[in-house]
C-alpha cells in the first residue's frame, strides 16, 4: 500500500509540473500544430521545459542531423523530450526503489531518471547507425552512376541531383538536397561540406575531399569517381568481414548456454529413464 501511494504521489507531481511548465511556455515557441515526426517524440517535448527550448548541445545537433532528422524533429524539441522522459520515468523509479531491497531502491530511484534522459540519445544513436549501414552499402554503386553521368557531360552538382533523384536512401537524398541548394545559389563546397556534415561516415569525408582536390588541381572527375567507388567497396568488404568475425564468438556463445545445456538434459533424462526403469529394454520370454 505504502508503494502505491508513493507512485500515486510522484506521478500526480510530475504531471503537475510538466502541466505548469508547458502552460509557461510562449505561444511562439509551443511545437507547431500538424509538425510531421514521431509522436512520442512531440508529445514528450510538448511537455518539457521552456529552459530546454532556449538552447539545445551542439553534439544533439549533430546526433539528430546524423540519424537523419527522423520525423523533422529538431534539437530544442529533442532537448524537450529528453528532460520529459527524465520527468516521466521518475515515477516508475520511485514504484521501485520502495519494493527493491537495501540500498538498491536508492540506485533504482536515482537511475530512472537518468536512464529516461539518455534514452531519446539511444534512440537517435540507433537511427544513425541503420542510416550509416544503408549508406555504406548504397555508396558504390551511386558513384558508379555519378561517373557515367559526369562522363556523358553533366556537371558535378546536375549530376548529383539526376543520380539522386533515380534512387533512394540516405546517399540518395543528401545529394538531392546538396543539387538544390546549389541551384538556390549555394556554392558547391560548401553544400558538400553541408552534406559531410549530415552523414558523418569517412567514405563521405573521402569523397568530398577527393571532389575538392579534383576541383581546385583540375584532375578529371572520371577517374576520382572511379577511385571513391573502388575504396567504397573495399571499405564495405571489411565491414563485412569485421561483422562476420564478431558474430563468430556470439555463436559460440550461444551454443554453450543454449544448445548444450538442452543436449546434456536430454542425455541425463534418457539415462534417468533407463536406470528407473532398468528391465524395460529385456525381451519378453
């Protein structure tokens, strides 16, 4: 009863205060009416704080822009969201600290905030990985298409944007956009340099060096195409090969505490069985 009435009284006082809070915040500031993104992450920033949409950490900036900006979630509403969760599982810390045992309550009432705070950045981390996986695996052949067209005479920033509109995935976009800022005037390093920013991956760092250098020392871009493409595709055959020898031991892990734990219980039921039951295997006279 004493722990129902303690969740009971920190869930009433979290609601109270994101109420209060988000009743404090500006019109202009509050998340805009139809904003595209995922739900949980708009309605946990539409309870958070007005301080955290002040100002958000330059590496949440860079975390979202490398997940993708999943959803148009921008950093101050992340920032929201993280200090909501901390907020909302702050509750759930307390319900377990008074049924934990010993000083355990005290590090699960501690840890649930901190564990809801961090968790929005787990989300974007994943986002960022599945994004840098496809990206790799895509890259090849893109350059492979961006060659051909710069063969048949298109310049580097058309034909950015005609590969990337006959494609999809992360490559794809960002190359779509980086051909649309430079139609809008945007000079084409620097809408590459914006690009290197979006997907953090060193091939991407590679490739816009080696466009660079191409640019300013006149070498063909053909050729250096050609060589992205081919460092592209040794780069993902050792990441694959790096994959498969850490999958090696998780296996192995696995049969040990899976696979032959069944194989030694079937064994012992079978030796259980013939040793109660020792005449059973005797022909009948």
């Amino acid at each position: 009863m004493i722990a129902l009435l303690a969740f009971a009284a920190a869930t009433l006082a979290a609601l109270g205060c994101a109420a209060l809070v988000g009743a404090s915040l500006p019109r202009g500031r509050r998340p805009r009416a139809g904003a595209r993104g995922p739900r949980a992450i708009r309605a946990l920033a539409g309870l958070g704080g007005a301080a955290a949409r002040r100002a958000a950490p330059r590496d949440l900036e860079r975390l979202i822009a490398a997940a993708g900006v999943p959803g148009g979630v921008e950093p101050r509403e992340a920032m929201a969201a993280k200090l909501a969760a901390a907020v909302a599982t702050a509750p759930i810390g307390a319900l377990l600290g008074t049924v934990a045992p010993g000083r355990l309550g005290f590090a699960l009432v501690l840890a649930a905030p901190v564990a809801g705070f961090f968790a929005p950045d787990l989300w974007l981390l994943r986002q960022a990985a599945r994004r840098a996986r496809v990206a790799r695996r895509q890259l090849p052949e893109l350059l492979e298409l961006l060659r051909v067209t710069i063969d048949a005479g298109a310049p580097l920033a058309a034909a950015l944007a005609a590969v990337g509109a006959r494609a999809e995935g992360p490559v794809a976009r960002e190359w779509r956009t980086a051909g649309r800022e430079v139609e809008l005037g945007v000079s084409l390093a620097e809408a590459l340099e914006a690009m290197r920013r979006r997907l953090p991956l060193a091939e991407v760092r590679a490739l816009v060096a080696a466009l660079d250098r191409a640019r300013r020392h006149g070498a063909p871009l053909a050729a250096t195409l050609s060589a992205q493409a081919a460092d592209a595709r040794l780069a993902l055959r050792r990441r694959v090969q790096e994959d498969a020898a850490r999958a090696g031991p998780k296996i192995q892990l696995v049969v040990a505490l899976l696979l032959v734990p069944s194989v030694l219980l079937m064994v012992a039921a079978a030796l259980a069985a013939a040793l109660l039951d020792p005449g059973g295997g005797t022909p009948l006279r």
